[in-house]
C-alpha cells in the first residue's frame, strides 16, 4: 500500500478509498476531462479505489500542450500510473480512452504490472480503421459533428462560443486516435471486457467483438441500448459489470 499518494498532475483521485484492495483506472473520451467520471467514481467509493487520467489542455491543466501522438500519450500515461501499481489494476476507457487504455496496458503488462482486467468501450479494436479526418475538420462543422455524435445522451453546451474554447483539445485528441496504427506485438494476459451501445456510429458490435484477439485471456462482449454515450444513461449497469471484476 502506497505510503503516501504521489502528486501527479495526470492524475485526479476524487473519492480516495486507500484500504481497497484493488483500483480503478478511468480513460475519457476525446475532447473530455476528468469529471466526466465523477459520478461513477462516487458510486464505486469506496469498495475500488478510483483514479482518473486528466489529459492536458483541459479544466486546470488548460495553459498545458496537448499531446496528440498515441504512443508518446501512453507513454506518459502507463509512467504516472506506475507508482499506482502496488495494487492489480483494472484500466477502463471510453472512446479515444479505450485505444489508450490498451496501449498504457502492453506497456504496464511488460513492467510486469498485473492487470485484473481492460474494458474496451465504444471503440474498434486497435487495427480496425476507418478513414477518419473530424481533426481537419473547420470549426462549425466541428462542432456540428460534435453534437451530432452526443446526441441525447450527453451533455453539451448549447454556447458555441464556449464550445470553440475547447476545439483545441477537441482537435489534439481526435489527432491522436485518427492517426494511430496498431503495431504489432504481443498479446494482453488480462482479460478483455468490450462494450458498445446497439446503435453507436463509431463502433458495431461486429466490430467491438474484435477485441477479443488482443488477449491470451478471456473476453467478454456487452451490448447495451444506446448510441456512442450509451454509458451515460447506463453507469449503474456499467459499474456493476466493473464490480464483477474485482470480487
């Protein structure tokens, strides 16, 4: 057990639970922040203790860089999560935080880091591309297919002056997974969970069932009602599939 809790600005620990046995690691989407993982961090607290990857160029890290290179991203992700690892870790990503969830796995797993699990959502599997560009995009027909993708089930403002403040981070992240290729290597020991709305853009279930090739352990596949945010409306039923984990 960690003697004392590192300061890391990559990292927001918003309900410490230091007497679990194991812990949660969260991976936004793109464009997004710590926060939007608040609410299933309280309702995880405090059986799992929860950590959340704060990417730079957003909420307080705002005045930082953003990074929009995969690898040097997991790179810097899986050496902040190092000093966590003195417990197994399950790494959970949605979207963008999916692909970095798996790539900070490979590289946590060659540490000799053990891993109870990786959950996949709303994402392809890693070489599973399509020609995608939202990057170049100008930034009212960003921000269209912004609200497009977010649909009724997440949260925007309606501002579009607030939200061409965040089209910089928007632009990084999209960046960032738009342009990784999968290199090949070894498969994960951990267990592979993928998920997916029935109804998202980004991903079909056809497609997120192929992340079961990346592993040497088990996978599991769930689909739940929704599109790209399924996960909004159904954090509870995620949650309690993440509990399952570490029981």
């Amino acid at each position: 057990m960690l003697a004392k809790a590192p300061f890391s600005p990559w990292i927001r620990r918003f309900h410490p639970a230091p007497e679990a046995r194991n812990r949660l690691v969260f991976f936004p989407h793109a464009g997004s922040s710590a926060s939007f993982f608040f609410p299933a961090s309280r309702m995880l607290a405090p059986s799992v203790d929860v950590l959340v990857v704060q990417y730079p160029g957003r909420q307080d890290r705002r005045r930082e860089t953003c990074v929009d290179d995969m690898d040097l991203l997991s790179e810097l992700v899986a050496a902040e999560l190092l000093p966590w690892a003195d417990r197994p870790l399950v790494l959970f990503g949605h979207s963008l935080g999916a692909t970095l969830a798996f790539e900070v796995a490979r590289r946590l797993e060659h540490e000799g880091v053990r891993l109870l699990g990786v959950f996949a959502s709303g994402r392809r599997a890693p070489a599973d591309q399509r020609e995608e560009a939202m990057h170049l995009l100008d930034d009212d027909t960003l921000i269209a297919a912004m609200k497009l993708l977010a649909g009724n089930e997440l949260e925007i403002p309606d501002d579009d002056e607030l939200l061409r403040s965040t089209l910089s981070a928007v632009r990084s992240d999209y960046k960032a997974v738009e342009t990784y290729r999968y290199r090949p290597g070894p498969l994960l020991s951990s267990p592979i969970v993928a998920m997916t709305g029935d109804n998202d853009p980004k991903v079909t279930p056809r497609e997120a069932e192929a992340w079961a090739q990346y592993t040497t352990g088990t996978f599991e596949l769930r689909v739940f009602e929704g599109a790209h945010f399924y996960l909004v409306r159904h954090m509870e039923q995620v949650n309690e599939v993440l509990r399952r984990t570490f029981s």
